[in-house]
C-alpha cells in the first residue's frame, strides 16, 4: 500500500517549522560525521527538502522515496519508517544544538567544564567576559538575574579556599530575592488568570506577604522595571485604590516596552486583560471599550501569542471578536477576521473561520447564515480538551439561540434553550458567578419567547426593568432592542 506523507509525521512535522536558512544549516549538520554516520540519512533529506515547507505534494509517498533511494528492489516500507525515525532523532539533536549554541546557556556549559578542568586562568577570563554580556542586558528579568547568580556561584568555587571574605555576596543575595520576587509574582498571575476562566480558588496569602516586604523596601527595587510592573499590578488587584496601581503599572510598562522580552509582554497583557474583565463584571461596561483598545494595541505590536513566529492565540482571537461584536464593530471585527485568521494554526483554521462568520453574518442581519456557519465549527480543533472549549461553546449556543429567536423558530428556540440549560448545569469547570449569568440570559430569553407567544405590557415592562438593573447580563444591548421591538 503506497501510504502518503503529511504532517502528523513527527519528523515532517519538525523539519516544518524549519526557515531556509534552518533548512540548509541542518544540511550541513548531517554532513558531519561527527553528529551522523549514516549516508542514506543524507540522501533521504535531501530528497524530502524539495517539498519544503509544505510536504503535502502527492508524490510525496513512502514507494517514491523508497525508489529514489532503492531503485528497483522489492519495495519495503519498514526502511523508510526506520529512516524517517533517524532524521527525527538528528532533527531533534539539531534543535539541541541550536538552542544552546544561541543562548548563554553554553557558556555556562563551557566554564562549567573549564572548572572541572581546573582551568582557572581560562576560567577567570570566561567569567569576565560572561558579567559584562550580562550588563549589556537592559531588561533586569529572571535570565537576568540567573545569569548573575550563576557567575557568583562559579566565582565562590574559586576564592573559598583563598579568602576570609567573599566581596560579592551581599550583591549575591541581593540578586537572588530579586530572581525570587520576579518569579513568585509572575507564576501567581497565571493563578489569578485560571480563577478567572474556570471554578477554582488558590490561597494567595504568602503571596500578600510578599506584596508587604516589596512595599516596605520599593527604594531597592526601583531600578528593575519588571519586578514594578508585576508589583503595581497585583496592588491594582488587591488594593481600593485599584486604578492609581494599574495606572503606575501601565506607565511603566510603556517606558520600558521596548525592553521587554515577548513572552514578559504577553503575560503582563493577560493580567491587564484580566483586570478589565474583573471591572467589567463588576457592572463598569465602560470597560468594554478599554479592553478592546488594549486587546488591539497588542495586535498592533504584534505581541499575538508566547510564540516566536507569526501565530495567534486562540484566547486572544476570541476575546478580540467577541468584544468588536458586543460593541457592535461590525467594521472592525471583519478587519480583524480578514488579518489575522491567517494566524491562526492550521488545524483550528477552518472553525475558527466559520465562528467568525457566523458572528458577522449575525450582526450583518444574515441569520439563516449565522446558523449555518455555527454549525460548522468542530470543538476538539480549537484547545485541548472539550471543558477547555468552555467559552467558545457557550458563544455558539448563544448565538444559535439568539439566531433561532430573531427567525421567530419559536419551537427550535425553546429546544435548543432545554439543551443549553443542560449543558451549563452539567459543566464541571464552569465557574459559578457565570453559570448564573447565563442561567439569567436563558431566562431572560425565555420570557421574551412566551411574550412573543403572548403579549403582556405589564411582563414585558418588569422584564426591561429587570434587564436596566442586571449588572453583567449577556447580550443585554442585543435584548434591549428586541424588548422595544416587542413593545413596538
């Protein structure tokens, strides 16, 4: 059976991700016989490399390998199995390679050695020479300071034996908490962003000790823009005076941007995303419109997801669209669909497409459409498991369910209301304060449907009562108008 070669083939999937450049670097890695012996290896990349960097051709398969490589022997598919696992194996070697040959990691690998060597002339140089590529740095962050406390330790091996006094230690341990504060407060962010998403709670107490010990000694920690950044932000969480905290934090924050690695810049935005999703649920809707400003200044520089090439985080996708759509920025969201649904990995593409259109078409009035595209969208190519899937599954159920109500499929309307019912009451991770909103929305909806069956003015005005005085209600513009239609 002649059995085609794509993307889920782990070496493919690797030499993938590989630029032209990367391409031929890993060429001349296989040419070495120091990193790979075996001369069919070279062969069969080199015939794979045409295809790059796609490999979906068709005659791409495992019986035209085996011939360009072979020739007319009796075709064996385990040969070309055994050989793409090699390539994997030296693939994965190169990446090794790269990774530690680029970062300071191999010079610290090198005067490792150099001092189990005993070589502490050379040593001294290398140590040297490592402090002053560690100063060239601007940004003060966790590598930072684990470079740093990596040359006091290599230093304290040499002068143990050769002094009573260690000059340097002071400035050591005044390293080490700074790696410490930085770390403690960036890892208990993610605590607060997962609260946020799903029903949980962690115990943030030895975390407000440290907040205390960094605001008893600000004076030393000024000259590291980060750890402020992440300090004025979990006051903005934990203090009154939430907004002069946030304040500082964003101005910091925009003095020192261009400083600041991708991955600080992605996780401070998620904080500050979270912390407008607290204000929002506190009835401020005002922002609504900040949020998205915020959400569209990372897309202007370009800080889209952790990762270093040009792809989106799905998370993101979606919080960008669904607040164009709550604002009604019909314009804004198709802008933002037509650039960056390209961006969106491959294999969520295609839902993530028909999610985005089913909201366009909604708001365009085209909801025999919206319905269409909604059911499209395939859940388990968006994250990883199905609770994961958790908001992106009440986004479509709340738009069929609207979609269903404005084509007056009254019976359809109150089915799919049973069935999304259901879903949330069943939904394990769901957290509760939002269970309950749109346990609210059902309801909501469904005394609009009975109205719709049978006007009555006095329901219909201690609905819109209710719905000007709810707080955090989903969709509540969109109910409002179909309220003043019924009265119309």
């Amino acid at each position: 059976m002649i059995y085609f070669i794509n993307m889920k083939n782990s070496a493919v999937s690797i030499l993938s991700t590989f630029t032209r450049e990367e391409i031929n670097s890993f060429g001349h890695f296989l040419n070495s016989p120091f990193h790979n012996k075996n001369n069919k290896v070279i062969l069969f990349f080199e015939l794979l490399k045409k295809f790059h960097p796609g490999y979906d051709n068709t005659e791409l398969s495992t019986e035209n390998l085996f011939t360009a490589l072979y020739g007319n022997e009796a075709f064996k598919e385990s040969y070309i199995r055994n050989l793409f696992s090699d390539l994997k194996i030296l693939a994965e070697k190169f990446l090794i390679h790269s990774n530690v040959s680029k970062s300071p990691g191999s010079s610290k690998i090198l005067m490792e050695e150099l001092h189990d060597r005993e070589l502490t002339g050379l040593l001294n140089k290398k140590i040297e020479a490592f402090e002053k590529e560690i100063e060239k740095k601007k940004l003060k962050d966790q590598e930072y300071y684990s470079n740093k406390l990596f040359a006091y330790e290599i230093k304290s091996f040499l002068t143990v034996d050769m002094t009573l006094t260690d000059s340097f230690r002071k400035d050591h341990i005044s390293s080490l908490i700074k790696f410490f504060l930085i770390s403690i407060l960036e890892t208990s962010f993610h605590l607060i962003i997962e609260e946020q998403r799903v029903k949980i709670k962690h115990d943030f107490t030895f975390l407000k000790h440290i907040l205390k010990y960094v605001k008893n000694n600000l004076d030393k920690f000024q000259d590291v823009p980060l750890l402020m950044i992440f300090y004025y932000l979990w006051m903005g969480f934990l203090e009154d005076d939430s907004e002069i905290n946030f304040g500082k934090a964003r101005k910091i924050f925009k003095q020192h941007f261009d400083t600041l690695t991708q991955i600080d810049k992605r996780n401070i935005y998620s904080v500050m995303q979270a912390y407008y999703d607290n204000k929002i649920k506190e009835g401020e809707t005002k922002y609504n419109r900040e949020l998205l400003n915020l959400l569209l200044e990372m897309l202007e520089f370009n800080v889209l997801s952790h990762n270093r090439k040009n792809s989106i985080h799905l998370n993101l996708y979606r919080n960008i669209l669904i607040l164009c759509f709550k604002l009604n920025e019909k314009e804004k969201l198709k802008k933002f669909v037509a650039g960056y649904l390209k961006f969106v990995r491959s294999e969520s593409r295609s839902s993530i497409s028909a999610y985005s259109l089913a909201h366009i078409n909604f708001l365009e009035g085209n909801f025999e459409d919206a319905l269409m595209q909604c059911n499209k969208i395939n859940f388990s190519n968006l994250l990883i498991t199905t609770n994961e899937n958790l908001y992106f599954k009440i986004d479509v159920r709340t738009l069929i369910l609207k979609s269903l109500f404005e084509l007056n499929s009254i019976e359809n309307a109150i089915s799919h209301l049973q069935t999304f019912r259901h879903f949330l009451i069943n939904s394990k991770i769901i957290k509760e304060a939002t269970r309950q909103k749109y346990m609210n929305f059902l309801k909501t909806v469904n005394e609009m449907i009975s109205l719709k069956i049978k006007f009555d003015e006095f329901k219909l005005m201690n609905l819109k009562k209710q719905v000007m005085t709810s707080k955090d209600l989903p969709g509540a513009e969109w109910v409002m108008e179909k309220l003043g239609s019924l009265i119309k």
